[in-house]
C-alpha cells in the first residue's frame, strides 16, 4: 500500500461513505454536511490510497488563538483505527 497525503478539498460524498463507514461513525448518513464541512474548514489534509480516501485531518483556525482539529482514520480495508 502507498500511501499520498494531499491537501485538497476536491472529494466527493462516496469519498467519505466509504471512509467513515470503515471506522463505524454514525455521521457517514450525512455525506453532504461532510463535503460542505471540509470544504469550508480551514485546514484539510487526506490520506490516499489510489482512489481511496483512507484518512482525513481538518482544522479550523480563527486567526487568534484558538484552533479546533478533526481526526478520521482507517489504516487499510482490513484494519480499522479510531482516533
């Protein structure tokens, strides 16, 4: 497995079904809200391989002091990491 880390914010909604099902999180019935999401946080860094999306980093950052981060992961289609 190879994988590339992109900062992008061109995914689609199949891009995040695939990967939040594989960690189990109960958000992946609402594909849109997590495009809009990334597409609007300030920071946003995936883990690719190939075509598959297999973990996200986001971060929101207000200019000051205060920041938020985001972490999803899925190791591979065979073993699955919470963060």
């Amino acid at each position: 497995m190879t994988i590339e880390y992109r900062q992008t914010r061109d995914f689609t909604e199949e891009d995040f079904r695939r990967l939040f099902l594989s960690v189990g999180w109960e958000s992946v019935r609402y594909p849109k809200r997590l495009v809009t999401a990334m597409r609007n946080s300030t920071h946003v860094i995936s883990a690719w391989d190939g075509d598959r999306m297999i973990g996200l980093v986001s971060a929101l950052d207000v200019g000051a002091a205060t920041a938020s981060m985001s972490v999803t992961a899925s190791a591979s289609t065979t073993t699955t990491r919470r963060w």
